[in-house]
C-alpha cells in the first residue's frame, strides 16, 4: 500500500517516494496472490548506478532501485517506474536507466509501489511485467494514481512477456494488445512510445504444482527455459527515447521495441 503525501491525492496526485530495494517475502509473495511469468533478475552489472538494498536470501529476487548522477545540473531527470514479480523486469529497468545515463540523463529507477512523487522528473518511463494479458496492478494504479502529472510529461511504457520470445509482427500485434487495459483506463496519459521486450523463465521460482502447469504452458507455446531478455534491443530502445526526453515536442512511433 502506498503512502499519501504532500501533493498525492486519491484522484491523481502526488507525494514524496524512497530509496529502498525491498525483498518480496513469503507474506508479500502470498498476499499478491499469483504467480506471474517472470524470471530472476540477471541484468548486466551497471557501472556508475548508485543503489540501495536490503539483505536478501540466497536465490530471492531482488527489486532494486537505483540513481546516477551527472555533472550537467540542466540534463534531464528520469524516473524509471516498473512493476515486477520475480525481478525479470527490475533488470529491465535498469538496462535503460543504465542508457539513459550512458546518455547523459540523470535517471532514477524505482518500483511503481515505493513511488509517490513524480512532479520533480522531467519524463516518466513505467514498466510492468505482464500477468493474465495484462500489466500487473500496481504498475496500472501507479499511472492512474499520478495520471494528471503524467499527462503534463513526456511518458513511455515497456513491458515483458514470454510469449515475445518469439519474435513475430503476431506476437509483438498480441503483446502491444496487453496494454489496452491501461490505455483505456487511464487514456489521459498519452505514452510516447512502447517498448515490448521478452522475458525470463526460471522453473525455480515455482512451487512444485505451478513448475508443472508452467511447463505444460510454455511446451505449448515453445518457450524454453532461461533469460530471454535482448539487451541490444532494450538499450537500443531506451536510446531512442533520449529525444522526446531532452524535448518533449519530438514524437516517436506508438510501438517500438
């Protein structure tokens, strides 16, 4: 449950957000009450990013968040915002706050239920793995929580799925049709571009029953196991938003990836 502060309010507001990687525990893990498709976090190390953590078990997923800082006071300020399940989409997030950076962007990644100002950035990517055809709820109650000072910024939504692991105009047309939901709930907030990237499949995440119906789901859909995520892509995406960023008149496709 996010906290209410200062210019946050239940219709669209805003307020003041932390630092902290949280760890998902057994009680966080039952109370979101599914298993996503998702995977472990196995992101490239990124060089120059500060972070926050906690400790977390052996074999956990962890959620980071995380900044960097450069010496141009007047470069652009990023809040990278994803929602995720089992770490596969934090890794994507901070493949592009990692780009942005490399690009002189002072971006910051953190998850959508930690946030609650976004009136002190300059542009707003939110990120959400998908779950049931759709972006996890917490990614959509961020966008309709803040959809008034998203409106006034530069945004740009990604999302990951396994079902991208093929890479097909068909599966990127199915993909892109997950965001429907968002985009009608809150059609206020105009992204300027989508990136689609596929995900991670890790069997170790699930319990005995769900390694099962997992399996059977993904033989179905010729999704083998492990990190499908193409960092070349994702990098090459988070480069092309560097100019509706730097200068929100600039337009970009509705679908990119």
């Amino acid at each position: 449950m996010r906290v209410v502060k200062e210019d946050r309010n239940i219709t669209g507001g805003e307020g003041q957000g932390g630092h902290i990687m949280e760890e998902i525990t057994r009680r966080m893990f039952m109370k979101k009450g599914a298993v996503m498709v998702g995977g472990v976090l196995g992101a490239p190390a990124l060089v120059g990013l500060g972070t926050r953590s906690g400790v977390a078990r052996a074999g956990a997923p962890v959620f980071p968040e995380s900044w960097c800082r450069v010496p141009d006071a007047a470069k652009p300020r990023v809040l990278i915002a994803y929602g995720s399940m089992h770490g596969s989409t934090a890794g994507v997030a901070e493949a592009v706050s990692r780009a942005l950076c490399d690009e002189g962007m002072k971006a910051e990644v953190q998850r959508v239920e930690t946030v609650n100002r976004v009136s002190d950035y300059d542009a707003v990517i939110v990120g959400s793995a998908v779950r049931s055809g759709q972006w996890l709820p917490d990614a959509v109650d961020f966008v309709q929580s803040f959809r008034d000072v998203l409106a006034e910024r530069p945004v740009a939504y990604f999302l990951t799925c396994l079902s991208l692991y093929q890479d097909t105009p068909e599966t990127r047309r199915r993909a892109a049709g997950y965001m429907t939901p968002v985009l009608e709930a809150v059609p206020k907030v105009v992204p300027r571009d989508l990136g689609l990237f596929a995900g991670v499949l890790d069997y170790t995440r699930y319990n005995v029953v769900m390694r099962m119906v997992m399996k059977r789901k993904m033989e179905k859909l010729g999704v083998p196991e492990g990190d499908h995520r193409d960092w070349n892509r994702i990098q090459a995406w988070a480069e092309r938003l560097v100019p509706v960023i730097s200068d929100e008149r600039v337009p970009l496709p509705a679908v990119s990836g």
